[in-house]
C-alpha cells in the first residue's frame, strides 16, 4: 500500500501541479487577450477611418476630374506664362488704336511668381483723346483684356483739346 500511496502522491502533485499551470496560463492570456482585443478594436476604427478618408479623396479626385479640370484649360489661356507676355506692348498697343486712342506705355516693375502666388508686371499707360467716350471704351477694353490683368489706379488730366488718362496696372503671368 506504501507504494500505492506514494504513487498516488506523485500521480496528485503533478496533476495539481499541471492544473495550477493552466490556471496561471489562463490568467495570464486573459489580461494579455483582453489587451490584443482593445488593440484590435482601436486598429478597427483606425481602419474605417482611413478607408472613409480614402473615399472622400476618390470622390475629390472624380469631382476634380469632372468639374475642375475643365476650367484649368479657361485658366491656361487667361493666365499667359512668362514667355507670353513678349508681346504685351504691342498688344495693349493695338487694343488702343482699335478705341482710336493715343498710347504710351512702360514697364514699372515685377513680382516674380512663387510657388504659393501668380507672377505679375507693373505698367503704367497714358491713353489720350480728344473724345471721353473713346477712352472710357479703351479701359473697359483694358477690363476685359485678353490677360487676367487688374487696374490699380486712374488718374484724369485735362486740357483744351485733350483729355489724357494715366493708367497704372498689373498683368498676371504663371
């Protein structure tokens, strides 16, 4: 019987000692799986998170496609790039002598573009005529000039024969 109960000690200390295991085990991966979950729940949200945000940009990208895109070519043509403007004495030129008006014109400085800003030129003009209603069509003409271009400032001077206004502006280039 001695060896029964000696066995029978072995056989309970280690069947007590397996089970005292397990349960440290499993006390020990339910903080640890508890945690893994909290971290999968957060990585969850995280995610639909991030696929709503990639959705908006689809549907940004598929409103620029359709809407936007077609005004950059309205933009290409009114915004001249640099190299454009070699022209724009002679073409404020020839836009006066379409308003039978008499014309002068220099430069007055520049603003070089940035990455955040359009590029613009400063010029001054004297348009002159013996008729109002002739320089007044020549600066609605201005306003509507082919460039997008912005009038800063007029001043009127007149004598006698002549009224001359003196014109400061802008063109805008990219």
């Amino acid at each position: 019987m001695n060896h029964f109960k000696k066995r029978l000690t072995v056989e309970l200390s280690v069947s007590l000692l397996i089970v005292t295991a397990l349960l440290i085990g499993i006390i020990f991966f339910k903080g640890n799986i508890s945690d893994y979950s909290q971290k999968i729940r957060d990585a969850r949200a995280l995610l639909a998170s991030r696929t709503g945000s990639v959705g908006q940009l689809a549907d940004l990208r598929l409103q620029y496609n359709n809407k936007a895109n077609n005004y950059m070519n309205v933009l290409q043509n009114i915004i001249p790039s640099y190299d454009q403007l070699i022209n724009l004495n002679r073409d404020l030129q020839l836009l006066a002598s379409q308003n039978n008006v008499d014309y002068g014109f220099s430069f007055a400085g520049e603003n070089p573009k940035t990455s955040q800003t359009l590029g613009s030129i400063a010029f001054n003009l004297t348009a002159s005529s013996d008729n109002f209603n002739y320089l007044l069509n020549y600066v609605k003409a201005l306003q509507n000039f082919r460039y997008l271009s912005s009038i800063d400032n007029i001043s009127i001077k007149s004598n006698k024969d002549e009224i001359s206004f003196f014109i400061k502006g802008r063109i805008f280039y990219r």
